[in-house]
C-alpha cells in the first residue's frame, strides 16, 4: 500500500510512529503534504524520521502542492491529519474523484461534510474510514458500525472530549478553579492555547453527531445539536455536587425514541451523575463511551480519548483494514431526523451572580407559554432523585428556589428552551440532572 499523508503534526507524526513500530513494512508512505518546507535541516531531519517507511526519495517526499499527490497514480490511500473544514474537504474530495480511498482523523469536516463525503466514496467506488475522528484511543467507531449493521443501536451515550474531562476530574479530585484545571491542561498538551472547541462542547458535539449518522445510518446537520459547556463552571458547582454524592462529566447523548424509532434526540450536556455511575470513574483525559443495541444491551469502551500515539494507532487500523480489503460501512439508508422539542431535560442552573426570581420565572413563562410552578429545594437535606421521581408523575414545568439566590433546579424544559435561557443569561452553568 502506498500512501501520502496530509499535514506533519501531532497525528501525522504519531501515525508514523506506529508504523515505524510495526514489523511489517506493507504500508509505504510515498508522500508528505506540509504547509510549508520549513529549514533545510527541519526538512532533512524529517525526511531521516521518515526513512524507515518511506521508499521515497529524501529530496521528494514532501511537497507543500496537494496536485503532486492527487496526480501521483501508484497513491491508492490519502491519510488527511490536516484539521479544520473546507481546506481538506477539497483535499478529500479530490482525492476520492481521483479514485483514492481517504482515512481521516479529522471530526469537525466529517460532521459539516458528512453527507457529501459519503455519497462521494460510494459513487467512485473509494473507501472513507474515519476511526481516529472520534474517541481515538477507543475502537469505537468500527465497533459501532459492527454493531448498527448486526443489531441496530438504540442509544450512545459518553464522555468524547479527555480536556474538558481532565478539568472536570482535577476540579473535583483536587478542589482547583476553572482556570487553574485549565491551565494544567494547557501545560500537558491536553488543552489548546485557545481551548473553546473543548470547553464549549463544540468538539463533542462534532463526535456525537458523526456517531449519531454512523449508528442510525442517517445523517443531520451540527445546527440542529444543542451543545452546552464547562465554561462557566465554579468550584460551587462542584461543591453542590460532592454535597448529593454526584460526579459532574461532559456527555454526549444520542438515542432513537418515538413510534417505531423514527427520531432522535440528540445534545451535550454537563450532566451530574451519582458518584456510583460507570462514568463517575473515568479520570484525567481518557474517554468512555457506552452503546445500547438491540442484542447485545449496553456495553462500554473506555481509553484514552486523545494524543499522538493513540490517534495514530486508529489511523493505522484503518490502513491496515484497507490492506486486508475490508472496510466498515458508513451507510445513508434512512431519513430519521432529531427532534429538539421532544428533548426534555432536567438541569441545574446557576447564575454568576444573583438574578430575581421573577425575572427568572418570567422568561421562562414567555418560552413555554405556560404558568410555571414554583417550589422549594432545601439544598441540605432535599435529594435530588426524589424530585425527579415527582417530575415523571407531573408534566408541568417546575422550578425550585434554594437558599443560594443565583442557584435553581429547573424540570421539563426542552433543549431549545434551553439554549435560549442559557443565551439570555449567558454567564450561568448549566448541567443536565
């Protein structure tokens, strides 16, 4: 097999470290796309680390002109490692027009380019494998298909982002600020200078959408995913939850609900879980992700989310899946689409700072249209699952008060209310109950 690689960074170079790593030499990278040359020493150097896996040249490995890749013929595998969206979609789509099949890391233009991708790879015959693009270090997405195509999934549910994971686990287990889990991250690697992909759920919500269309063999768009994130987070939050014996993770959800499995309720949520909970273990920046089906109930894959070698060695299970002639199906066979409104959540809502009740009580009358009952919650002695036991016996909408002004529980409202309150009052945490 030969192939190029596209990009030179972390998971490009960890891919070849593995490949470096294995004893069989089947896989030759003819190829390097960077950006640009860099230092003739840089250069040199590299080309010497790519020595052991490439039968090309020094002098012609790289090149910074995709056409140099897409022209070569005895290219069958592009490996996009580039990041980003429409820059290696048109990488990617080039490539499969030029009969090449294409592995990717890359989420974030799976989840936007999704649809074109697929239908693209089945029209030129080419395949598309993407298991480094969520939860690398995690068989999961060859896993899943495997699963889809036996039994059918009916739900996944997980924690896909290890930064936001490594914070939430260093501000419970240590009593750190926000900011100072953050700077930790930032200082190993986990984190990017600019983290907001992470701590905003937007990487998660590219992960759990990709899955989503992989599991349920459908596909919809990232507008249509709500996504709430640890932004806002404090150490009273953490506090509250340590107070009722709950865990707070990011998770992401997807399930198929309603007569005869025809939507999907899909969203990423801070969600405070009991500290009993599968998911209430996972620490610093591993991952876990648990999938429901039809024959084999639920069972959970946990490793590590990220990093060089654990992408890279998902990169090279997708080649040498290619290598063997298999491959797993991504298929677009159905039309089932997400329903927000059906999305009903429970959530803990807290203001940076003190609001009136009225005022709270009053925007959310003008998003439901309903009257809004208003309760207590004793934050010392009242549990949790009690209240939401009541909920499922009620379908009225439910506030409850505490003696922390800028603290509320707030039952039945659906994501799209949600994120309206959260953009109105866009300095609260808020996390699933």
């Amino acid at each position: 097999m030969n192939i190029a690689i596209l990009g030179f960074g972390v998971v490009a170079r960890g891919t070849c470290e593995i490949l470096k790593n294995r004893k069989e030499k089947d896989i030759n990278v003819a190829k390097v796309l960077r950006r640009n040359m860099g230092s003739t020493k840089q250069v040199a150097n590299d080309a010497k680390f790519l020595k052991p896996i490439s039968k090309t040249a020094p002098s012609k490995i790289f090149t910074c002109d995709i056409k140099d890749i897409i022209k070569t013929k005895s290219i069958d595998t592009v490996v996009e490692c580039i990041g980003g969206d429409d820059i290696p979609y048109s990488f990617c789509e080039a490539a499969m027009k030029a009969k090449k099949n294409v592995v990717t890391s890359n989420k974030k233009m799976l989840a936007k380019y999704y649809k074109k991708l697929i239908t693209l790879a089945k029209t030129k015959k080419v395949l598309l494998l993407f298991e480094a693009s969520v939860c690398g270090g995690i068989p999961f997405i060859n896993t899943l298909s495997n699963m889809s195509n036996v039994s059918g999934i009916n739900s996944i549910n997980g924690i896909m982002n290890g930064t936001s994971n490594y914070i939430l686990y260093k501000m419970f287990e240590e009593d750190l600020s926000f900011e100072e889990a953050l700077k930790g991250a930032q200082e190993l690697g986990y984190a990017e200078a600019d983290p907001s992909d992470d701590i905003d759920g937007i990487d998660t919500k590219n992960k759990i959408l990709i899955s989503s269309n992989l599991a349920f063999k459908t596909v919809n768009n990232l507008k249509d995913v709500h996504a709430f994130g640890i932004r806002n987070i404090d150490i009273s939050d953490i506090s509250f939850c340590k107070k009722h014996k709950l865990v707070c993770k990011l998770i992401a959800s997807a399930s198929l609900v309603g007569n005869k499995k025809s939507q999907i309720l899909i969203d990423v949520f801070p969600t405070f879980l009991s500290n009993k909970d599968s998911f209430a273990n996972i620490s610093l920046n591993n991952n876990m992700v648990r999938i429901n089906s039809f024959g084999l109930g639920s069972i959970d894959l946990v490793g590590a989310g990220a990093g060089s070698l654990p992408t890279g060695t998902a990169v090279v299970s997708d080649l040498l899946l290619l290598n063997d002639g298999k491959e797993y199906k991504a298929e677009i066979s159905k039309n089932i689409k997400i329903n927000n409104e059906q999305n009903i959540c429970d959530i803990y809502f807290r203001n940076d700072s003190s609001i009136e009740k009225d005022e709270l009580i009053n925007f959310i009358e003008s998003l439901t249209k309903n009257d809004i009952t208003v309760s207590n919650f004793n934050l010392k002695d009242d549990d949790i699952e009690r209240l939401k036991l009541e909920r499922e016996n009620g379908k009225d909408i439910v506030v409850y008060t505490t003696s922390n002004t800028n603290t509320y529980l707030i039952f039945g409202l659906n994501v799209i209310q949600i994120d309206k309150l959260s953009k109105k009052f866009n300095k609260a945490f808020i996390a699933k109950i």
